[in-house]
C-alpha cells in the first residue's frame, strides 16, 4: 500500500487478461462550454463504444483533450465513465502530468473511482533527460495501487522514452505495458524484440493507420481515435488481422484509409480530435464543444466530414 491512497478492491480484483489487447478506444470528452461537461453524451458515447465490440477504455488520453480541461473535470469523467463503464471492460485513466505529485494525485483518484490501470505519459514543456524519465516513471509503478501504461507520445512531448527506459520498466512487476504513438514502425518492432522478458507485457499502437503493421511484428493492438466514431471498423480489422484474413485486411483497410478523411482538416495537433468531435455531434451522439482554446470545425470541413459518414454509411 503506498502512502497516499490504498487500491481500490474492486478494480483489484478484477482479473483482465494480460497481455490486454485488442481495440482500446482513447475516449473523446464530450463537452457544453469551456469547463462543463456533457454528461449525457458521454454515456451516449461510452455505450455506442462499448456496443462495438471494443476490449478496453482509454480516458483522458490525447484524444480526450486531458491536458486542456481543469482537475476538476478530469475527475468528474474519470467517475462517471467508472461508474457507468461497471467493470464489463478495462478502463484506464491518463494521469499524464508535468507534476509528478499531481500525477500521483490523479492516480489516487482514479483507483478510488474504480479504474482498472493509469497511463502516464512523459512530463512535458521542460524535456526530462531518460534518467530523470526513468525515475519518474518508477515514482509512479512504486506509489500507485494500479497497474501503469506507459505512453510514448514524442511528436508532443518532444521526449522519447528510450529502449533503455522500456527495458528497466519491465523489470518492474506493476508496470504493465507500454503504448506508443510515435509511428515509427523501426522503434515499434524493437520494443516487440523485447517482449520475451514480460510475455503479460501490452505493445499497443497508437498510430491506428499501423494496426496491421504492427500486428504483424508482435504488437496487441491499438488505441484508436477513430474507435470513438465507428469501433465496428476497428474491431474488424483488428480481428481479420488476428486470423490472418488478408482478403478482408485489403477491405477494412481501404475503408480506413477513406474514414481518415475526417481528420484532414489542417497541419495543427488538434485537427484529429476536432474530426472526430465533429463526426460524433453529427450522429447525434455528443456536441461539438472543444476544449480552450481550441476552435470548432469550419461549415467547409463540416461538410467534408458529413459527406465522409455518408459515403462509408456510419450511423448512429
């Protein structure tokens, strides 16, 4: 038991299998205005996803906007998915943080809520150096009641987590995998040559145009944005690639290929999340609210999107 919260038994006992793999979607955060959550359209979300198939939950990831929304919400979500989510898959939270106490404190949160694991991600603005990372990530694996993910995210924190930090972590028994989003299939395939030391280990992507790519050098699966709007296509192709359905892999592929369509709206880092966001409010599920200070869709790409859903038929 650490010193600042002890685990929360009902998440403890909870026994997923590991590795854990599959579709984990990084859930997109519904909102009304800048510091209002839409409570209502994240359960229409979290149910559309879970309806699809889906083998775990990723909350307050990138896709979720975490960084841009107050500690207050993050906890609010953190509850409400818990509590609806009701233990009928994983839900790890992302306590990515530039503090290592706030870290801490959201990892004490998210066990008392009833999540399964915590995702952390390097602290950013000022790059740590890979000892410092290294220590701060075991910081994390040795105060927190729940199992850690780490996340390798350098095109925004600007830090690698190196092969070397991979290694060590997998020394420590609480630290349960590592997702990375990189998308480069050279460091991917490197990680997945150690896997031999923890066979329980996750290698997940993040790059969701890599799933087969990786797949096939030994990763598990994939944390996949786009999941939010259509997890259907996702847990297809997941599964076509297990089995090794080439046939089908060409087909869901060349759909994934068109669905990303909805992310083409600009060189900045929130144009995925606006896509998807704007997709989600035009099924109706959720508003097209976006964290500050981030802007919502143009009419123009509005209208990119929509003909987007139309062509592929996604519904709600």
């Amino acid at each position: 038991m650490n010193q600042h919260s002890a685990p929360n038994l009902a998440a403890a006992q909870r026994d997923w299998p590991r590795p854990l793999r599959g579709i984990i979607p990084p859930l997109a955060t519904p909102l009304k205005s800048r510091d209002e959550l839409d409570v209502a359209g994240l359960e229409r979300l979290t149910e559309r996803i879970i309806a699809g198939g889906v083998h775990g939950l990723f909350v307050l990831g990138t896709t979720g906007e975490a960084a841009a929304l107050s500690v207050r919400m993050r906890r609010e979500i953190v509850e409400c998915v818990t509590q609806q989510v009701a233990g009928r898959i994983p839900v790890l939270v992302g306590v990515s943080d530039t503090s290592l106490v706030e870290a801490l404190a959201a990892t004490d949160h998210a066990a008392s809520a009833g999540a399964d694991a915590i995702v952390a991600t390097t602290p950013y603005y000022v790059p740590p150096e890979q000892g410092e990372l290294l220590a701060f990530f075991k910081s994390l694996h040795d105060e927190s009641p729940l199992p850690l993910y780490l996340y390798n995210m350098p095109g925004l924190t600007k830090t690698w987590i190196s092969l070397e930090v991979v290694r060590a972590a997998m020394e420590w028994p609480n630290v349960h995998g590592l997702k990375d989003s990189s998308g480069d299939l050279a460091y991917f395939r490197e990680v997945a040559n150690e896997l031999h030391r923890r066979p329980d280990w996750s290698l997940l992507a993040g790059s969701e145009s890599l799933l087969v790519d990786t797949m096939e050098v030994g990763g598990h699966g994939c944390v996949s944005g786009g999941a939010n709007v259509w997890p259907q296509l996702y847990v297809a192709l997941y599964d076509a690639a297990l089995r090794g359905d080439g046939a089908a892999i060409e087909q869901l592929q060349a759909q994934l290929n068109q669905f990303s369509a909805i992310y083409e709206d600009g060189q900045y880092g929130a144009c995925a999340i606006r896509g998807i966001k704007t997709a989600l409010a035009l099924l109706g599920i959720c508003d097209e609210q976006m964290a500050a200070t981030f802007r919502p869709a143009t009419a123009e790409q509005r209208a990119t999107i929509a003909a987007c859903l139309q062509k592929l038929n996604v519904s709600r």
